[in-house]
C-alpha cells in the first residue's frame, strides 16, 4: 500500500529512525512532517521491555511524536537483525539514535562503520551530556539538563528555590537542534557528495538556550538570577492584575512609555524623576510594579487588551491550554490538527510551526502499530521473499 508523505518537500530522503523517549522522536518528527520516508524501527515484540517511548501506543503523547512514519521491527543484537539493517544503511540518507554513547560501538553502528557501508550516511546521535567526556556515560534526562544547564537558577521568583520550566525544553530543543544539524548535513553532501556525524545532546541544547544570559556571564561575568516574572532590561515588563485575572505588559522605549502611562491614567509617571529613565524605573521597579497593579486592576483582561493594542502597547492574556487552542489567531494558524487512531477515534495533535508555501505539511498518517510495515519495508529494501522468511524464523524481526 503506498505510503502516504505529509509533504513533498523531504520526499527524496529516507531516514532509519532508531529512537525513544522524547529528544530523538521530537528531532525525526520533523523530518517526517516534511515528507521523508522515515522508518521506525523498533524491538520485536518477543523482546519488547513493555510500552513504547511517550507511554502506551494509542496514548496522545506517542501519537503526537510518531506520526508520519512507517514502523517495522529488527533485533538488532542478533546477527541476521544488524546484517539486515546494515543492509537497509547502504539505500539510506539518514540514520537518527538517542542511545547511551557506547551502544552503537556495542552495535557495530558507530559513523565509522556506517560510512564504510555507504559514504553518503549521516548518523544523527542525541545523548544526555555528548559522546564524550567525563559525563558520557551517564544517563541524561530533561529535568537533570535543566538543571545543570542553568536554566532552573533563573526560573521562578527570586528566592522560591531552583524551578524547572513546565515543558521537557532540553528533550525539545536538542531534538529540534539535532534535526537541524541533519539538514546542514544534507545541505553541505550536496557539495561534498559525503555524510557525516552530527551530534548534540541535552546539556548543549540547554546552555545554548540560555542566550543572552549566557553571554552576559561569559563578557561580562554577569550571574543571572531569578527574576519571576520581571523581564531583566524592558521595564516595566511582566504580568499584572487586571479586574478578572492577568495580563502581560510589555512597554520597551520611550515612546511606548509614554503611551502607556497616558493609558493608565498616570501622565505624572513619565515626569516622575522616580520612573523617568529605563534607569530609574529599574532601580524602583517593584514599586513601580505595585503602582501599576493599582492601576490595572481597574479594568478587565479583555479591556485592557483592547485599549492597549489601539496605541501599540504590546500585551497579551495569560491562557489556559484550552484558552490557547480558543483563540481566534490560533485557529487561523492551523495549529491543531485532526488525525486518528489505528481504531479510527479521532486524534488532535499539533500541526508543525512553520509553513512552506508551495510544499506543505500535513499530518498524513498515524503512528504505525508494533511490527506493522516490517515486510513491505524490507521488499522495499530488496529484501526476497525467501529472506524476509528467514528473518521471521530467526525471530530478528
């Protein structure tokens, strides 16, 4: 049964997706959502350790990582399992891994004897702390990146403690990264005619997140500390109350100082020799920040929203997940998307962030079951009927 691709725009690429839990999916979800052919593979059902990465199959979170791809299983600590996937490397572009470092010299699928197969590979390899060094060993996780990375010292209100961010942004972006190392690497074959390994992990991902505040450490000595919800230069930005709930204010400049003040009802602020300057609003700002609720508490979110969006003060409310996915611009955007199960309940799951005007994106197929393509991919592959056989009564697939 053909395939369908969410996209045209990756179709020439075939990637042998080896990966679990979080980082590694996130990364090859992309290149899925554009169309290349990418092959799940995982550990056949007599050696399967239980549910699959993101929880149980038919689970949001697996469904919302694994689509757009095709699945098959391979043992590849077997002998006929590895040949068979070594096999399938000689035909492919891509092979994506979030194993421990060392498992894939175990294996036999480090770069160096995979570019021996085929010189065009690239090998995609996301750990916990890199594939070397003192940490690589160790198993990695979001929570610990976070950690280590810096980012919980800056989340929070000053003095509650260390806070991690509510979403898994090490696991996120060092996928994310990883894929985008995988499309310099197609990028640059294109001149060389080879492939190459590109590596990341959760603690470079994380550091590298840290942007700015990163770079005031390493210019200036800088140590940033948590700051709540205050933004660290753009005063007054933050969150606010309002008559009914809370609205975020940001005013950056002069001008929109200005603005604001008049808004609020309080022209005497922008004379005020306490709130004159960005300086002086910094060194008063939490009583600025008091005065401010004052004055916004008056009105409610939408009010608010509405009069500071006429003079081009940005604001914004503060959703809920349910509020975000009512929002009339979300909407407009597409992000949430209708799939369904592989018992036909439907499945809403979220739409890629970015569009491609004449290739886009879709989500086109569901999440495979265990073992579902494993002897059409492997027809594909060359694979006769005699061999596919033979792996069968292996047990390597």
């Amino acid at each position: 049964m053909p395939f369908s691709r969410a996209s045209t725009a990756l179709s020439r690429f075939t990637v042998l997706d080896l990966t679990r839990v979080r980082s590694g999916p996130t990364c090859v979800r992309q290149l899925g959502d554009w169309g290349a052919n990418v092959i799940k593979i995982e550990t056949p059902p007599h050696l399967s350790e239980g549910e699959g990465p993101g929880g149980p199959r038919e689970s949001s979170d697996f469904q919302n990582l694994q689509r757009n791809k095709r699945g098959m299983t391979l043992d590849l600590k077997s002998p006929q399992g590895i040949a068979a996937f070594k096999r399938m490397v000689a035909k492919a572009d891509v092979v994506v891994e979030n194993f421990r470092p060392d498992v894939k010299d175990r294996l036999g699928i480090d770069y160096e004897s995979l570019k021996k197969i085929n010189k065009r590979i690239v090998l995609a390899s996301i750990s916990g702390f890199g594939q070397d060094g003192p940490y690589a060993k160790r198993p990695g996780f979001d929570q610990i990146a976070q950690g280590m990375g810096g980012l919980m010292s800056v989340t929070g209100a000053p003095g509650a403690g260390p806070m991690r961010v509510g979403i898994p942004v090490a696991d996120l972006t060092a996928g994310l990264f990883c894929a985008l190392g995988i499309m310099t690497a197609l990028l640059e074959r294109e001149v060389s005619g080879e492939g190459q390994w590109v590596s990341t992990s959760l603690l470079q991902a994380q550091i590298f997140m840290l942007d700015f505040q990163a770079s005031r450490f390493l210019t200036d000595g800088q140590v940033a500390k948590q700051a709540g919800n205050n933004h660290p230069t753009s005063i007054p930005t933050g969150v606010f109350k309002t008559k009914d709930g809370y609205l975020n204010i940001a005013v950056a400049g002069a001008v929109i100082w200005e603005r604001f003040c008049e808004a609020v009802g309080h022209e005497d602020w922008i004379t005020s020799p306490d709130y004159k300057t960005g300086k002086t609003r910094l060194q008063n700002r939490d009583k600025l920040n008091a005065e401010i609720d004052k004055a916004t508490e008056k009105k409610s979110t939408a009010e608010w929203g509405d009069i500071f969006t006429k003079i081009g003060v940005p604001c914004g409310p503060i959703y809920n997940i349910d509020q975000v996915f009512a929002d009339p611009q979300v909407k407009h955007l597409g992000l949430a998307q209708e799939s369904a199960r592989s018992d036909g309940s439907k499945l809403g799951l979220v739409g890629q962030p970015f569009k491609l005007s004449r290739t886009p994106s879709k989500i086109a197929a569901r999440p495979p079951n265990l073992s579902e393509h494993t002897d059409e991919i492997l027809t594909e592959f060359g694979f006769g009927a005699d061999e596919i056989k033979a792996l069968h009564e292996s047990k390597a697939v």
